[in-house]
C-alpha cells in the first residue's frame, strides 16, 4: 500500500512546489500562441473592418466619428490606431492583440482556480480556458471582446484579493490604492466596452454573500458608484446611437444567442461544458442546504471559486438578457467578458467528476486528467472551424481580393453590390484587403471613409456615378454581388444600369464562397 501511494503523494508535492505564477506565465502564453496560430487564414468580416477603417482614420475624424456611431468602441479604436501604426494593417497584425488579451485573461484564471483548488485546480483551469470556444474565437478577432474577458478576470481577482486575502494584511495606504486601481479598471474596461459595467452585479453579489464587512461594502459602493459617474458621457452617446444596434433580434429562439450565449461554440460541446458545469455546482448547492438546515450562524465566508465564477457567469449576461426582452441590444459575443468564468465552472465540473470516479489519489489524478482530454478532444473540432478560410460570417473577401488580382487589369473598374447589409457589402473587401484591387477604378465611391461620419464609405448608384461621368474611358467593368448562403439567391445590384449604360455581361461569372464577380465590356 505504501508504494502504491508514495509516488502520488511525490507527485502531488511536486505539483504544489510549482509556483502560482510560473503557472499563469505558462498558460497565458499557451493561449497567446494557441489564439495567433492561423489567425490569419480567415478573412476579415464585416465588425473587423469596422475596427480596420475606425482606427485607420486620423484622431480628429476618429472623433468626429465616435460622435455619431460607435462611442462604445472608442477607446478601442484609439488603441489600434497607435498599434496598427507599429504592427501594420495584416489580419494577423489586426488580430495579435486579442491573442495577447485572452493569454492574460487565461493567466488571471489559473490564479482563480489555483486560490482554493491548488496547483491541481489551476493546471486544469488553464487547460480548459485555452480551448473553450468563445475565449479562441475572440482571440482570433479584431474587436475589443478579448480584452473585456482580461479585465474582467484581473478585475475580479484584485477584488478577492481585496476581501479574501492578503488585501487584509496590507498598510492602509496600500489597500486604497488597491481599491482606486480597481474603481479606475472597471471605469476604463467599461469604455473599452459600455457592458463590462455589469460585471458591478456580480461582484455586489459576491460581497453580499461572503458577507463582507460593512467598510468594504461602503468602499466599494463608493468606487462602483464612481465608476458610473464616470461611464455618463460614453454611455448618454450611446443611447443617442442606440438604433446602430436596433436590428438585433430579442427572440430567445435567435440561433445566434444560444450558440454565443452558451460560450461553446457548438452543440456537442455546450452539452458537455453544462454537464460538467451542473456537476461542479452540485455540491456548492448541497453544502448551502446543510448550512440552511443546521441554522450556520452569520459571519465572514471566503469567497469560493464556485461562487465568484456563477455569479459572474450568470447575473450580468442575465441582465443584459432581461433588457434585451423590452429592447433588443444584446448579441452573444457580448458576453465574452463572463467566458473565464464558464472556464472556471467547466474545470470545477471535472474536478468534481474526478473525485467522483476516483478512489485513491492516483484514481482521482487519471480520472481528473482523462476528463480534461476528453474536454479538449471535444474543442479541438471547433478551434479548426474557426481557423477556417470562411470562419468569420462566411465572410470571403480575401477570396474575392485574390481574385480580382488574377483576372483584372489596370485601368478596369469594379462596382460593388450595395444592396447587403452593410457590414457584408464587399466594397470592404476592397479597404481590408487592397492589393487585389491596385490600379482599378472606383467609380461609384461617393465619400471614402475617413470622411465620412459613418465608419464606412458612401457610394453612388451606377446611373448618379454615369451622370456624373465616372464610366468615361472605362471599357470593362467587374460587378460584386452578394450570394444569400441560405437561400442561394444572387444579387443583381447595378446590373440594368450598366446595361443602360452601354455594358454587357461577357458570360464570364467567378464564384467565390459568399460573393459572385460578374464581366462585364462596353
């Protein structure tokens, strides 16, 4: 029996021997690396050239901008505009700081799980935190999403440190200065993007339920009420611009809310993470009967893992999804910031399943560790969809560059179908992937971009760009359409009036995934 157990108990020490921090450093750059591997491969879609054409633009238009649509983004779009300025335009330029963001946000979760559960708890956080779903596909991405997942997870681990820890043994002076750090990153995580301020519920449950001394409820009222204080302007902005978000659907039956929502990605996986995350709230549940049925008298409680992830997994995207009842305004990506938390609930269903199907400790160890495979065995399909060409709306406007590049010449003109969305017209393939599109007209483009107060360009109808004389001298046109992917169905925008014009289809028609490029010649 003793040599059964000797090499478990030199194993466990020499987990326990390895620092928490190596631990966070490790996984964090795991997650960087894993989220910049093949960022580049898919295209650009519709809210990145948002960010692209946003950042792009001198600071005063930027303002100008912001004034008029997406002030929740601006702080944002500021940071890339010095970034893209050191790291260029590519999509993988785009993309890094996101990969770089969701690597802290994956560090900040090994210290959470690793404050209770040891040096176990927090390999196995780390592990699932690297795979789940939402945090690689934000990863991928070039909008702030990431980054309100990072500050959300440091945000609330300097909290339990305030309340649950060392934030207790420290010189006053230390513990304000804490806490001003904590009121100033919620403020400015907040203007990253306007809905981080609901991470404030979830940490007034936490306090509530830890029942935290009456001075640092006080405390922290007073910093959470200055941190709205400081969100009036963005947020009196933002309601101004409310109708920028006002085609997003409320229905509970949007597939796109429950595929976001459940932060998996996909269904296979969502059925295990909810399993496993029932499985791991089950005995915080038990344990809050017994408490209620003994009668445990009042008094401080530590804030536990299960706790803190719960509450900030379910109270802020519950609230957003309440008010998107009465006004649609919430989309599931929305809720990036509480995907640490699902990690964290993920990795206490296996270890909760690793006891369970344990015995001794080297029972428990391989159950733990097979649970955790299994895990990444079921992302592991998700994260190469997301590397997919097409993996971004179906968006294929680095096809459509490429393509234009083989078969146009100088001097030819393209016009673009200005019947989509405008987050799918592909004029943006254009300003996101311009090498394809070198040396061709534009003749329908009315305002570019970085004069606009819109973040994109305004363009002319092919009959105002005709009267204007923009088709003069042009002998073949390239026509852009876009192809409804569920239906099947071809837009035709812009193809009479050339007809009108004097153009005719040549017959010759290039399909690309989501896009068809028409000849046309005088």
């Amino acid at each position: 029996m003793t040599v059964l157990v000797e090499p478990d108990i030199r194993a466990g020490q020499a987990l326990r021997a390895v620092r928490p921090w190596t631990i966070a450093v490790s996984f964090g750059l795991v997650a960087t690396a894993l989220c910049a591997a093949f960022s580049w491969v898919p295209s650009l879609w519709g809210d990145e050239a948002a960010t692209l054409l946003s950042a792009k633009r001198p600071v005063g238009s930027l303002f100008g901008m912001l004034s008029h649509v997406d002030a929740v983004h601006g702080l944002y779009y500021l940071l890339m505009h010095g970034w893209i300025r050191l790291a260029g335009e590519s999509p993988f330029a785009l993309r890094l700081p996101s990969a770089v963001a969701v690597g802290a946000a994956v560090a900040a979760v090994t210290l959470l799980a690793g404050r209770r559960g040891g040096a176990r708890a927090a390999v196995v956080a780390g592990i699932v935190a690297c795979v789940l779903p939402r945090l690689t596909y934000a990863g991928e991405e070039a909008r702030s999403y990431a980054f309100t997942a990072a500050a959300a997870a440091w945000l609330t681990l300097l909290l339990l440190w305030l309340i649950d820890g060392g934030g207790r043994r420290v010189p006053p002076a230390t513990r304000r200065a804490a806490w001003t750090l904590y009121a100033f990153g919620m403020a400015v995580s907040s203007y990253l993007f306007l809905y981080v301020i609901t991470l404030l519920v979830a940490h007034a449950v936490i306090l509530l339920a830890t029942r935290a001394s009456r001075s640092t409820l006080r405390t922290w009222a007073i910093c959470a009420a200055a941190c709205v204080v400081a969100l009036i302007p963005v947020a009196t902005v933002a309601y101004l611009e409310r109708n920028q978000i006002a085609y997003l659907n409320s229905s509970p039956d949007d597939p796109a809310i429950w595929y976001y929502f459940l932060w998996f990605g996909m269904p296979w996986v969502a059925i295990a993470a909810w399993a496993l995350i029932a499985i791991g709230l089950w005995p915080a549940w038990r344990s809050w009967r017994l408490r209620r049925a003994r009668m445990v008298p009042a008094g401080p409680r530590a804030a536990s893992t299960r706790l803190v992830a719960a509450s900030w997994l379910f109270l802020p995207t519950g609230l957003m999804l309440l008010v998107n009842l009465a006004y649609p305004m919430y989309t599931g990506r929305y809720s990036t910031f509480a995907a640490p938390a699902a990690a964290l609930l993920v990795t206490e269903g296996i270890l909760v399943l690793g006891r369970m199907l344990g015995g001794d400790t080297r029972r428990t160890v391989s159950a733990t560790a097979g649970a955790t495979l299994v895990f990444v065995a079921l992302c592991a399909p998700v994260y190469v969809l997301q590397r997919g060409p097409y993996a971004k709306n179906d968006s294929d406007w680095a096809e459509v560059s490429a393509v234009m590049a083989a078969n146009a010449g100088p001097g030819d003109a393209v016009v673009y179908d200005q019947s989509a969305k405008p987050s799918q017209r592909p004029r943006l393939a254009m300003r996101t992937y311009p090498a394809g599109f070198a040396g061709l007209k534009d003749p329908t483009l009315r305002t570019p971009y970085y004069r606009n107060d819109w973040w994109g360009d305004t363009a002319y109808s092919v009959r105002q760009a005709a009267e204007r004389g923009r088709f003069d001298g042009v002998e073949r046109v390239w026509v852009i359409e876009n192809i409804d992917l569920e239906t099947g169905q071809q837009d035709t925008w812009g193809i009479d009036q050339l007809r009108a014009i004097g153009f005719g289809e040549t017959g010759r028609v290039i399909d690309t995934h989501r896009s068809v490029i028409i000849e046309l010649t005088r």
